[in-house]
C-alpha cells in the first residue's frame, strides 16, 4: 500500500485541498458578523453587504442556469 505512488499522490492531494479548505473556511468565519448576546440588530452596512453578496450569488446562479 505505501509503496504505490497513487497512494501518496492521494494523500498529497488530499492533504493541499484540506489545507485551502481550512484557510477558506477560517476567512469565511472571519468574515461572518458577530453578533454578541443582546445585541438584537444588525447595522445598516452589514446588512447592504449581505444583499449585494446575495443579489451576486443570484445573478451568478441565473447566469449559469441560461447557458
């Protein structure tokens, strides 16, 4: 089993993808608004940056549904 290169270029492949795959989802979470215990609202400029990301992703997605 260790002696097959398809064994280590798997583990390789495996290890550099859970690598991006763990920055990715550190900045993600860092991007994510904290919202502390009795804070009930969300400001303004927060919630602008959400519809914009989402009017994105929308976008994105019908843009991709039309090819």
């Amino acid at each position: 089993m260790f002696t097959r290169t398809d064994f280590w270029i798997g583990l390789a492949v495996g290890v550099v993808a859970g690598a991006f795959g763990y920055k990715y989802m550190q900045n993600r979470v860092q991007q994510q608004p904290v919202i502390a215990e009795g804070q009930e609202q969300v400001s303004m400029e927060e919630l602008v940056r959400q519809k914009e990301a989402l009017e994105d992703m929308i976008a994105a997605q019908q843009a991709a549904e039309v090819k």
